[in-house]
C-alpha cells in the first residue's frame, strides 16, 4: 500500500499553499509540522477529497485517487455512506489509513 503525491500543486489567489510537493508514504507512522500558513491542512484537505489540486496528482498502490472515486473515499472513512468515527477528523482517517 502506497500513497504518492506528485507535484502537488494548490493556490488560493495570490498565495501558493502548495508548490509541487512530491512525496511517497507508505504504512507507518507520519507527522506534517510546519508554521501557520505552510500547507499542512491544504495537503490533508487534498488528500481526502475536499478540495481539487490546481495541478499534480495523488496515487493510491498507482490509480489516481480521482479515478479511485468512491472506492479511496471508503477506504479512508470518508464517503457519505460512512460514518466518520467519534470524534475522528478526515485528517485522522488518512493518518489511519496509512497505519494499516
């Protein structure tokens, strides 16, 4: 199981949040540490779906999560036919699926 993120691109207006970022996780453990404003939730806001790239793709074990659709919303926890758990975030829900 492998999650790549490919020249990952995301502006909002004037401001870059995301400037090709490139990255592969794979099970274990990860942490994004950065100050205000550097990305960190623009990229987990990406990863799950909420928002679209301006450029750059995001690849589950190699299909894009856009072609994957609903199947990568399941897996993560986040499709509207399942219930996030209690008090759970999205972000926890990626950071869960990258444990298992």
């Amino acid at each position: 199981m492998i999650l790549e993120i490919q020249n990952l691109t995301k502006g909002y207006g004037k401001h870059m949040a995301l400037n090709q970022v490139s990255l592969s996780l794979t099970p274990g453990v990860y942490a994004l540490l950065g100050p205000n404003g550097a990305g960190k939730s623009t990229l987990m806001n990406l990863i799950a779906g909420n928002i679209r790239q301006d450029y750059g793709k995001i690849c589950y074990d190699g299909k894009t999560t856009e072609a994957l659709g609903r199947e990568f919303r399941r897996i993560l926890g986040t499709d509207s036919y399942t219930q996030l758990r209690a008090n759970e975030t999205r972000g926890n829900n990626v950071c869960r699926l990258l444990l298992e």
